[in-house]
C-alpha cells in the first residue's frame, strides 16, 4: 500500500480515538478540555442528563468516530480493490 493510504489510516484512527472518548469517556475528556464535571442532579429530581455539553460531546464523538472509520475504512479499502 502506499504512504498515503497509511497516512490516511493513522488520521482515520486518530479521528476514532478522539471521537470515542468524546462520547463515552466524557468525565476525561471534560477534564482534558478544562471543563467541570457535569453539575450535580438539581433538587426537583432532575435528570444528570441535563448538562447541554453532554450531548454535545455524545454527537460530536459519535460523528467523529464514524468519519474516521469511514473514511481510513473506505480508502484502505478502495487502495486495496485495484
């Protein structure tokens, strides 16, 4: 395989990685990132869902990961078609 194709691999993997921890390991990735847990459940029996970043990081992570398995995925396996 050409260098591109590893290249393109490693960005691939890279872009996985950072898109997993994103939206599973979110308490690492907020202390990664300089943010605070997530607040603590309010009084009125609220969900600790409520925090608007976790569902920015569960989107975004997801997006992330899949962009980068798709992408090194579709090139690998596109170099190794020909």
């Amino acid at each position: 395989m050409p260098g591109y194709v590893w290249i393109v691999d490693f960005f691939g993997l890279v872009l996985a990685l950072l898109g997993f921890n994103m939206a599973f390991r979110q308490v690492s990735f907020r202390r990664a990132i300089g943010r605070p847990k997530s607040p603590a459940r309010r009084l009125r029996g609220g969900n600790e869902d409520e925090d608007p970043l976790t569902y920015i990081l569960r989107i975004a992570g997801v997006m992330l990961m899949v962009f980068g398995i798709a992408i090194g995925g579709m090139l690998t396996l596109f170099n190794l078609a020909r």
